[in-house]
C-alpha cells in the first residue's frame, strides 16, 4: 500500500462539493484494480498473464455474493485514479467482533500524477465506512509501509507497520454520536493476541581493564560476525536472568550485579522479520586478563573471544553492529544511558 507523494500538475477530478469523486467498484474494475496492484504496490510488477488471472479471480469477488469490496476514484481520461480494496473473512465472533466479521485492506493506491490530493484517503475511508455500516464489518488488518503508517493511524489503526489493526463498530440508531460501543472489553488472550509483536534480547558489554571491548565471533551468524554476550530472553524470563543465563552458556562466567543498564536498542520490523526487537544492553565491568584466558566458549556458539579498542571494531562489524557498540561505550564512559532506534533501519 502506498503513501501519497508529491504532486503534478494533471488535472484533479473533484465532484460538485470539492471533494474527490469516490464510488463502488464493480467487476468491470478488476483489471484496472490489479493494473493499480502491480505497477504500485507490488515489488515485482505482473506479468499479462498473471494480471489476466488475477482479473478473473478478483471480478466475481466484487460482485454483492463476493468477499472484495473496493472503492475508486476516475481521472479524466478514463484511468483509475486512486482504489483501494478489502477483503471480508469470518473470525471467531468475541464482543468486540459480536459477528465475527473482518476484513483485510489489500490495496490501497494512487497513480504517481494524483498523490498529495487526498485520493487515498478518500477511498480508504469510503471502504472501512461500508465495510463498517453496511458489511457489519469490525476487526480491520493491512500491512503497509512505515511510510504510510501515518494515514493509516489518523483512521485509527494501531501496531507496526507489518501487522496494523483497527476495531471499528456501526453507529447504532439514536445512539449518541462518538459514544462507544455498549462494551469494548476483550478477554486478555484477544487482547494480547491484537498486540504488535516484539521479541526481547538482553546483551552483556564486557572490556578489559583497559576498557577495550571484548566481543564474541559467531559460528551461526554471518550477518553479525561479532556480538557481546547475550541472546534472546526465554519466555517468563526476567532481563537481568537472562543475562546471567546467557553469560553463564556462552562464556563459562557468572554475571556479577547490582544490575546496571547501559543502553536500549529498538529495531523496526523488517520484511523477513514482521516484528519489532528490543535490546537491553547491560554493564558486565572489566575483566582481568586471567579472567578473559579462562573464558570457556559454547563451540556450537562462538569460536573466539577478542580484545580489540573501539575503533578498530568498526572495520570487523556490520555499520549498525559498530553505531550499537560505541553507543554502549559512550554510555559507560559518560554513565548517561544510550537509547538507539535504528537498529533495523540499516
């Protein structure tokens, strides 16, 4: 699904209210629908023969018998403007789905000469209000980019951009409006289930007395060759247990507190990886050079523990690897705690 970007100078179709002429689509759509698909939403443009059989499976679907609703804006000449369509699915009924209807928005899309104009907004708003007031539609999903999460949560949508999530019931008659539903409790696992994914890491910054990182070469990990201690926290697992364990699996040497958080690290889902991660980087103190010589590595881990100063890391470690490291670093010396949200941005 795509944001609105800058504009051009094409004509703008408005109706006699100033407001962008949104109507129903109907089968005669499907083409123009899936044409809009893979020139803008899609990574890898469609075949003509994967556009006719995506056509002929999206028609009868947008038919009143169907599960595709979808709702357009025309150019001037003919060509579709902007659409955006969803698909209806049954969902356990719960009370905040007292029917148990969904919809997953599919296609939100704007041809390049219309964007900044409001059309995907228009439509999208025009679907979640049919699919709220006429489909008796309630729980909303789409996946999107983190470009276009911003429309998407002015609507009410919530979560990352991987998996964004709206309830959304029907005004009733003579009800009061803007009030809330009769009840928008939901038992906790419904609850627990609607919220965005994160996994949880817990990293230990250990140096020499010197105060050179020490880091751990991965067997595993090409893609992150050098790390501190650390892993991913077991379920029920608090951070500074997790810390213990991991250094304890990993090294052979037990973790000495009181806990001391250096750093937090966020990463942003990724395609391989619909989830947000969070780090919490902890101060592990200076080893003696007896103590680093009796490290006892885990082989199906680690193949080696080095010393090096900070500056010499960079060359050995992917660039966020190295911003992570001496942002830890930093903190230490400075005794201010690091917070770092790029970590999946590069």
């Amino acid at each position: 699904m795509n944001a609105d970007s800058a504009p051009t100078a094409a004509a703008e179709p408005r109706d006699a209210a100033g407001r962008p002429p949104v109507r129903a689509a109907t089968p005669a759509d499907a083409e123009a629908i899936t044409r809009m698909r893979s020139a803008y939403v899609l990574s890898a443009p469609f075949t003509e023969d994967w556009v006719r059989q995506c056509t002929d499976e999206l028609a009868p679907r947008l038919t009143p018998e169907g599960d595709a609703r979808a709702f357009v804006v025309d150019a001037p000449d003919g060509t579709m403007a902007a659409c955006a369509l969803g698909l209806i699915h049954p969902v356990l009924p719960a009370p905040a789905y007292p029917r148990g209807r969904a919809a997953r928005v599919q296609i939100v899309a704007t041809q390049p000469e219309f964007r900044r104009r409001g059309y995907a907004q228009a439509v999208l708003s025009a679907l979640l209000d049919h699919l709220t007031d006429v489909e008796d539609v309630t729980l909303f999903e789409l996946h999107t980019s983190p470009e276009a999460a911003p429309l998407y949560r002015e609507l009410g949508f919530s979560g990352s951009p991987a998996l964004m999530r709206m309830t959304r019931h029907r005004q009733r008659a003579g009800a009061v409006p803007g009030a809330q539903p009769d009840s928008t409790w939901m038992p906790p696992p419904q609850y627990a289930d609607s919220l965005p994914r994160a996994a949880a890491y817990v990293c230990l910054y250990v140096t020499d007395e010197d105060d050179r990182p020490l880091q751990l070469h991965s067997v595993y990990s090409p893609g992150h060759p050098w790390h501190m201690i650390g892993g991913a926290m077991d379920l029920g697992e608090r951070p500074w247990d997790a810390v213990v364990r991991e250094c304890r699996e990993e090294t052979g040497m037990t973790a000495a507190g009181p806990p001391r958080l250096l750093a937090t690290v966020f990463g942003l889902p990724r395609e391989q990886r619909p989830y947000s991660t969070l780090q919490l980087i902890f101060d592990g103190g200076r080893l003696t050079d007896e103590q680093i010589r009796g490290i006892t590595l885990n082989p199906r881990e680690h193949d080696e523990a080095r010393v090096l100063p900070l500056a010499e890391w960079e060359a050995l470690m992917p660039a966020r690897d190295f911003v992570r490291l001496r942002a830890v670093e930093e903190a230490r010396r400075t005794g201010v705690a690091a917070y770092v949200d790029t970590w999946g941005n590069a």
